[in-house]
C-alpha cells in the first residue's frame, strides 16, 4: 500500500509539473492558461492516464480537475483513450463522487464547447471547477428543449 502511495504522489507531482514548468510564484491549484498551452501535452496526457489507473480517489479526482482544464484551455487536444477511460470510470468507479466527476469531465472532452463560459474562469480549487461544469452541463441538459 506504501509503494502505491508513494507511486500516486510521484505521478501527481509529475503531471503537475509537465503543466506547470518551473513556476514558483504561481500558488494557485491550476497554472495559468499559457502554462497549458505551452506544455509538453504527450507527457502530460500519459501521466494523467496512469493517475486515472491509481485506484485512489483523490489521486484520480485531481486528473480529472486538470484534465477538465486543458481541455477547456486547448479544446482542440486530442484524448480519445482518457475520453474513453472517464467515460468508464462515470459507470464503474468506486466512489459516486468519482463517478460523476468522471462523468462531467468527459463530457467536457465530448462537449467542449458546452463549456465554452467557464473557459476565461480562474478556479481557486478542483471543487469550484466541478461546481461549475455541473451547473453549466445542468443548465445545458434542463434548458434543452430537443429541436
């Protein structure tokens, strides 16, 4: 279980650091636009793939918040393996809370520009992200009228 712990905060800190570079004045939960833009996105995207395989919540909970955010921030990248890896995990994960974030995320990857508004938003944290996504993506669903 250690070694899994150990492995979880070293792919984290990975990720983390394939988005936001050498940045030490930058305390904030998410880097700044241009941080997303300019990273090595390949890396990036293949550290967010194995902290999804984690079978920790809050390890795979905060991919989803980052990848929700290079998503939002390069609609234009392509994830087809994570887009089908959140949409299974909406179904199978563990925890409920991991399945709905799981379900909001790839909807972002699927909908992109659904989510269009939230895009110029600097978040303070994951759970302000969320709450927004599921309000927009409720907001969207209810007000459809099928035409």
């Amino acid at each position: 279980m250690k070694a899994v712990t150990v492995v979880a905060a070293a792919l984290v800190f990975f990720s983390a650091a394939s988005m936001q570079g050498q940045s030490k004045e930058n305390n904030s939960y998410f880097s700044d636009p241009s941080v997303y833009r300019n990273a090595n996105i390949p890396t990036a995207l293949k550290a967010f793939e194995s902290c999804l395989a984690m079978e920790n919540a809050g390890v795979q909970e905060s991919a989803m918040a980052q990848l929700a955010m290079l998503k939002m921030v390069l609609p234009a990248v392509d994830a087809g393996a994570i887009t089908r890896r959140l949409e299974e995990m909406s179904t199978s994960a563990p925890s409920p809370s991991t399945r709905f974030k799981a379900y909001i995320v790839s909807q972002v990857y699927s909908n992109p520009e659904l989510f269009a508004n939230e895009r110029g938003t600097r978040y303070n944290d994951s759970d302000e992200l969320f709450n927004a996504l599921a309000a927009r993506l409720q907001s969207s669903l209810l007000s459809y009228s099928g035409h």
